[in-house]
C-alpha cells in the first residue's frame, strides 16, 4: 500500500490551518457525497478518501503522528513502541533495531470490500492509526448540511419602493417572502433553511435570492440617493419662479433662485430612495436644473433681446 497524501485529497497544504481543513472538506464532501451523485462509484470513492483524510487531519494527535512519519508510515507503531519502552526502561537502549516481536502492523490491517460505507477507512488508515482509531471515528457525526439553491428575482424599481410580499416556487415548493424596500440590483439575501434537505440528518442548505431592478424611470438611482434632470426656460432661469418636479413619491413645488445657471444642482432631502432595513429612512434627491434656449423667435423678440444686448454690452 502507498502513502497517502491526505492534505492533496483535500486540496490542501501542510500548513492549513483547522479552519481551512474544515471548509475544504466540508465543500468537497458536499461535491461528492453518494447522495448528490446516485450511482457513481467514483465519486462514492473520493468521498470516502476526503472522509478519511478529514478524520486524520482534523485531529490534532493523529495530524500530528501523520506529519511526523509520513512516508515511514510503515514503521510508525514500531517507533511509537520502542519509544514507549525506552521510556518505561528509563531510556535503557538505543536505536529501533530489535523489536520485530512486536508485530508488524500489516497483519492486522483490515481489507475494502468494495461496498461503500461511509465508515469505511483504508487499510493505509487502519495500519497507522489502529482499529481502534477506526471505531472512535465511526462514531463521530457526520452530519451535511443540505445543498443550497439559487434564484434569481426580477423586479421594476418601483416595486421596492415600498416593501412587499412575494411567493416564489422552488422546485415545486412556494416560499412565501417578504422583499424589503430599497433592495438594491444585484443584491443577493439568503432565506435560512430553504435549500435543498440536508444529508445523513444534517440541517436543510439555504436559498440565496438575487434580485435583478430593472430601472423604467427617469430617475438614477446611486444606492438611497436618486438623480434627475429637470427643464427650465431662460426666463424662469434668469428672473426665478417655481416649478413643479416629480419625485419618486409624487409631484412637489420648488422655487428657482433667478439668475440660475445651466448645470446648477439643488438637493431635495428625504425625497430619495428608501433606506434598504431602515424604516422611515430615506435618500435624498438631486435635481440639476438644463436651461432651455428659446427658438423659433418672432420678429419683436429679436428686437427685444438685441435691446437687452446693447444694455449689456
């Protein structure tokens, strides 16, 4: 039997730590496990070898025997004897020669069946840590959480500018949600324990839900601040009066200063877009203000400007 490499099965270094043992190998058992993948030995076979090197790694005492014989592995209850006899001797003796009397390790390696079963070790396993290393880890929980599904939700951006309840069918179960306002494009929530059931007891995956605005106004939305353009003739620029505007929430009245220039941009506060889980909260809404030239002039409107022409000048 060859050494095996439990930190390249779980696509791993010698240097991952327990938390990056722990996703590694829950993402991949999540990948091959028998139950998402019905009839496939191979992958029935890598799920067991992901299982083993898991059980190995994820157990400071035999990840730390693991990395301290490696590819001696053949030898290593022999070291592990000799050390516990030098060490009852008082440290009597030197060296490893001489304790072939203890039996090698191999006699007592248990052979694969073939069959899956999730407790089932190597015999690679079995010789380097013992049967009895075997029953402790049969015993261990080996509990997966469920798959977790995707979905994508597409709404107008009007229709969350309010919260609002929905009922989607995934995979032939309606879920019932409520979609709070100000749910941004591309945003993505999770809905806890609507994904797929979990395996061997394990708890149910999640429902991710990302939600595709589509904007049809005229405004710009930046996160809870909204954009707008707003048209005004030359004279209202130039002597001021008021307007109305429409805001995402309604028409309002709003003065212009006179003299204003092309470009200018004033903030109309609170009348933004909602606040996403803040209730009552809003943006803030900004109007730039395009002053319109006149066209199509008549005669006397051509005298009259050539008039404000020479004052000026």
């Amino acid at each position: 039997m060859e050494f095996i490499d439990y930190y390249k099965l779980l696509e791993l270094d010698k240097s991952a730590s327990q938390a990056d043992i722990k996703k590694s190998y829950r993402k991949l058992a999540r990948k091959y496990h028998p139950d998402l993948n019905p009839n496939n030995k191979e992958a029935q076979a890598k799920f067991q070898q992901i299982n083993e090197a898991h059980e190995v790694l994820s157990d400071p005492e035999k990840r730390k025997k693991y990395d301290q014989y490696g590819k001696d592995w053949e030898h290593a209850e022999q070291y592990e004897e000799a050390r516990r006899h030098q060490q009852t001797a008082g440290g009597a003796g030197g060296g490893f020669g001489g304790f072939e009397g203890y039996g090698d390790p191999r006699q007592r390696a248990h052979s694969y069946s073939g069959n899956f079963d999730e407790d089932t070790f190597s015999d690679f396993f079995e010789q380097m840590f013992g049967s009895s290393a075997r029953a402790h880890g049969s015993r261990r929980q080996r509990h997966f959480k469920g798959q977790d599904y995707n979905a994508e939700l597409e709404l107008n951006l009007r229709d969350v500018y309010t919260s609002q309840k929905q009922t989607l069918t995934i995979n032939g179960k309606n879920i019932r949600l409520t979609i709070p306002a100000g749910v941004e494009n591309g945003q993505t929530i999770k809905i806890k324990g609507h994904g797929g059931p979990g395996v061997q007891g394990g708890p149910r995956g999640d429902l991710y839900i990302t939600f595709k605005i589509i904007n049809n106004t005229t405004f710009k939305r930046e996160k809870e601040n909204l954009y707008s353009t707003v048209n005004i003739n030359l004279y209202t620029a130039m002597l001021g009066g008021e307007i109305t505007v429409d805001t995402f929430s309604g028409k309002v009245k709003l003065k212009v200063k006179p003299e204003t220039q092309s470009g200018t941009r004033v903030k109309l506060k609170g009348k933004g877009f909602p606040k996403y889980k803040k209730e009552n909260q809003y943006g803030d809404l900004y109007i730039t203000y395009n002053v319109e030239m006149p066209t199509n002039l008549s005669a006397k409107e051509k005298e009259l400007f050539r008039e404000l022409q020479k004052l000026r000048s």
